[in-house]
C-alpha cells in the first residue's frame, strides 16, 4: 500500500478506505494482539505471558482473559457483519 495524495493504495492501484479507529477500537485492537502473542508464546514455547505478568492476581489475570476475548468477538463482528 502506498499513500497518495492522502488516499490510500495498493499495488494494483485500486484505492482503499482509510478510517479513523475509536479509542474502544485501539484498547480491542490491543487486547486482540496481546492474545495473539501470548498464544503464539504458549504454542512455541509453553510460556503463558498474562499468567507471568498477572499470576499474583487470579481475578485480575481472569478479567484480561474476558476482555481478549470480547475484543476478539468484537472485531470479528465489525470486520466480517458490520463492513457490508
């Protein structure tokens, strides 16, 4: 992708919606990734990162767990029902 005259490209050269994310947007985009790494770190070498971090907490360590989830839940509702 390329960025032309403030809109964006890809190779073909057809153009591509460029939109803003809200804040509720970025903190799921985060927690999203943050569960992507810390199963990438669980399949590779059986190391629970949000355990490490929050094992001194069970009940906060169980709340980061809900809310990877819903916000993996909710992108998946905003890329795949809420685009058409």
């Amino acid at each position: 992708m390329a960025l032309n005259s403030g809109i964006l490209t890809d190779k073909g050269g057809e153009r591509c919606m460029k939109t803003k994310m809200s804040e509720f947007d970025w903190a799921a985009w985060v927690f999203v990734t943050v569960g992507a790494l810390n199963w990438g770190l669980v399949g590779a070498f059986k190391m629970d990162l949000v355990q490490i971090i929050f094992s001194t907490s069970p009940m906060l360590m169980k709340l980061v767990y809900i809310l990877i989830g819903l916000s993996g839940l909710y992108w998946l509702y905003k890329i795949l029902i809420a685009k058409k």
